[in-house]
C-alpha cells in the first residue's frame, strides 16, 4: 500500500510538473526573443528621425554610432540611389543579402532576414529619395539569453515537487501501513496464545474501527475462555461429593483382590480430579493476568458506570458533567477493578456530599498515562494526606478508608498514583494517575507539562472556593 502511494503520487505529481513547465519554458523563450527584437527595434525607431532630417553621410554616421549598442557593429543603414548624387550608399555594419533588403522595400514594413549567426532586422524608413532600410543584427545568443537558466530554474521547482509529493505520500503511506502492520502482529499474538495483546486504536477511521473490532474480539476470547476454565473448575468440584460416597462404599467393601481394584480406582479418580481443579485454577489466574495485562477502554467504562449513577444523581438533584470520554482511552487495567475504582469514588460523593451537590468525572490522555480526574462542589476535605493514610488502612475516624484503598492499589498496579487535593468546582478532586507500559507519567515533557496544568487548575480553585472542613476519605 505504501509503495502504491508513492506511485501513485510520483506519477500525477510528474504529470501535473509536465503539463506546467513545458508550456511555460516555451514562453520563456518566446519572451527572450520577443525582448531581443523590442531592443532592435527599439535601435532602428532610434535613427528614423536622423533619415526624416538628413541622408548626408557624415551626419548618418555621427548618429550611427551614437545609437550602436552591444559588442560589435550590430546595426547598418541602406541609404537609396539619388540620395547622395549617385548610387546608393551603405552605412554601417550590412549583413543582410541585397534580395531581402529588397523585399522589405517592397513590403513597406519591417522583416526578420537570416543572416549567418543570428537575424537581421529589417526596417524600411521613407527618405527624400525614396525608402532607406535600417539593419539591426540580433545574434543567435540574444535570442535565447537567460533561457537556459529559467529552464533550469523550472527543471528544479519540478523535480523539488516530485520529491515533495514522494515523501509526502511515503509518510501518509507509513501512517496508513502502521496500524495495519500492528494489526497483523496482534493477530499473529493472539493466535498464537498471547490474551493479553490488543492494538491502539489509531490511524484512518477504518483501520480504527478494524483495531476496535479487533479489541473486542480479543477480550470476548479471554472471557470465553474464563468461563469455560469455571465451568470445568465448577465440574471439578461437584464431583467431590460423589467421589466421597464412592470412598466411604469402597472402604466397606472389606478385603480382597476386587475391594482392593475398586479403592485403587477411586483413589485414582480423585487423584484426576485434583489435578483437574489444580489447572483449572491456574488457568484462571492465568486468565486474570491476561485481562489485567489487556487492559480496558477507561472511556467506555466511565460512561457505563455513569449511566449507572446518573439516576442516582438526578434523583438527588445533582449537576453531573463528564468530559473526555467520548473517544477510547486504553488504560492496563481490568475492567472490573476500573469499574470498582470508579464506583468507589463516586460512592463517596453521594455519601459525603448534601444532596444536589454537582460533581464531575473528567479523562485526560497523555503519551504515557491516562488521568481520572473525580471532583466536586462539596465541603472539601481539610487533610488530603491524612485520608490517603487512612486508604492505606490507617483507619479513621467516621471512615474505614477502603474505598480509596481500592482506587490506591488500582493506580499503583500501573506504575501509577493518587492525589487529593482542591478542585474547581470548591470541593475535592480525587486524581487517580495510571501509568501506560509501567512507567510514571512524570518523566515525560507531556507528562510534566499535564501535572502542571492540573496542579494550576487546583491552585485557582483553592483560590476562588471557600474553606470547608474535613468530610471524608
């Protein structure tokens, strides 16, 4: 596809330089020649005048050699017989053959003659005895003077364009092949048993809607694959009770070689079914890891758990606002330990806040983190740090804390972590910072530049809030 751009391009980019250059370096040359005939005749209008006056020949040539212009002898007057009581004359340089100088005479109006290395200009003037002709020679080199380097000129402004357009339509071309190519390898991943893979969703509106689709291909394969490891697992343990009355049958059965075969087969089916529970467990740590290592759309989620409190929230009168999750946010996190979080901070809005207080949810994506920003227009809380220890199982007060003990474990399984702190709308703002690949946003320019923001966002609604007292963790 990225070659078939820049073919593409290179061809209608060479076809468009083409049908532009080669027209216009013909008028070039067209207007080189036009300039050096308006020079010539600019020279022969110049010694009109002096013949109307005079044919003498010593006057002529005084005038003659006040108009000549440019290396050389380049212009020459033919004066008519009887002008100078006799035959006529020849005044200056003369290149031009006696028949074509004729032929002006007899046309009446000025005529381009071959001569050797150039033309001659030919212009016929009315004298007393008749009609002069004034020669101006043009060479060949002022018929093409600048030519070749606007030609030159025009050859570098095309072959700039083609180039141009080439390694424009190679970076569009890589910017459309990219997500495809990651595409293929996430394909390629999860075929080969890797649940956890999942692609960006990037790149062109198709290519988006593929790496979606594919998404949500991946996470239905590891959910159905969860389910049948609970289903085997579920199996497993409903044999456990018939395993036992089999036991109890077969240590009654006394002594002997059939007694014996039948304890030996129920030792071994336990034995089965053990092993069977063992994998099934496993697999299903395994399954949890994978999801956990996928991560989840954190915009899809914000809006269905705050489809799930706005109910709530009109009922109670509450102004809600969500802003940024109206496109995916990948974040590597499970969904239900996301939802958890959120439910958890929202919780406490509701239980620590009067009713038809507003609150607001906002996402804010950087390069290597995502940031869930919870805030409101409560009583604020006085001691932000005193309610994260209280997360971390300090207990408290009116609190057992485990609610931001949830959203805390959360953001620091990503490399991530929490804040308190004064939003703008007066109340709390509640940051949960989780990291993208493991790493602390912090390190990045974007990452530092974004704390800066929030940290300004905070500082002006400390400013403009009133001051409340502790509410709540």
């Amino acid at each position: 596809m990225r070659w078939a751009l820049v073919k593409v391009a290179l061809a209608v980019t060479t076809m468009v330089v083409v049908a532009f250059a080669v027209p216009l370096g013909l008028v070039v040359k067209e207007m080189a020649s036009d300039r050096a005939y308006g020079g010539a005749e600019r020279q022969a209008a110049a010694l009109g005048p002096v013949l109307a006056i005079t044919t003498d020949r010593t006057q002529l040539e005084r005038a003659l050699a006040s108009a000549e212009t440019g290396p050389g002898e380049r212009i020459g007057i033919h004066v008519p017989a009887g002008a100078q009581g006799g035959g006529p004359a020849e005044i200056g340089a003369r290149r031009a053959a006696p028949v074509d100088v004729a032929a002006a005479v007899r046309l009446g109006r000025a005529s381009i003659a071959q001569v050797s290395g150039g033309t001659a200009l030919l212009q016929p003037t009315a004298v007393a005895s008749g009609i002069a002709v004034i020669e101006v020679y043009v060479p060949d080199a002022a018929l093409t003077n600048g030519v070749a380097t606007s030609w030159a000129i025009l050859a570098g402004v095309g072959l700039a364009l083609v180039i141009g357009s080439v390694a424009v339509a190679d970076r569009l071309g890589t910017k459309m092949v990219r997500p495809a190519e990651r595409l293929a390898v996430a394909a390629h991943d999860l075929g080969r048993g890797d649940l956890g893979v999942r692609v960006r969703e990037d790149g062109p509106k198709e290519l988006r809607s593929a790496a979606s689709a594919f998404n949500s291909m991946a996470d239905q394969v590891v959910q159905l694959l969860a389910n049948e490891r609970e289903l085997a697992a579920d199996l497993s343990h409903r044999l456990r009770t018939p395993l036992t009355v089999l036991r109890l049958n077969a240590a009654s059965l006394g002594d002997g070689p059939a007694a014996e075969q039948t304890r030996a087969a129920v030792e071994q089916l336990e034995h089965e079914v053990d092993q069977i529970i063992r994998t099934a467990r496993a697999q299903r740590e395994l399954s949890a890891q994978a999801a956990a290592a996928a991560g989840c759309d954190a915009a899809e989620v914000i809006r269905e758990r705050m489809d799930f409190w706005s109910a709530l929230a009109e009922d109670e009168g509450r102004t809600v606002r969500v802003a940024g999750a109206d496109r995916p946010v990948r974040v590597p996190a499970a969904r239900p330990d996301l939802a958890a979080a959120l439910d958890a901070m929202l919780g406490n809005v509701f239980r620590h806040t009067p009713e038809g207080t507003a609150f607001a949810v906002d996402v804010h994506n950087a390069d290597d983190a995502v940031i869930v920003l919870v805030s409101d227009a409560g009583p604020g809380i006085a001691d932000p740090a005193a309610a994260l220890r209280r997360g971390h199982g300090g207990g408290g007060a009116g609190s057992t804390g485990l609610g931001l003990d949830i959203v805390r474990r959360l953001a620091e399984s990503t490399g991530g972590d929490v804040r308190i702190g004064r939003s703008v709308l007066g109340g709390t703002e509640v940051r949960v910072w989780l990291a993208l690949g493991g790493r602390r946003a912090a390190g990045t320019r974007r990452g530092r530049r974004l704390r800066r923001r929030l940290g300004a966002r905070r500082r002006r609604g400390a400013r403009t809030a009133p001051d409340a007292g502790d509410r709540r963790p």
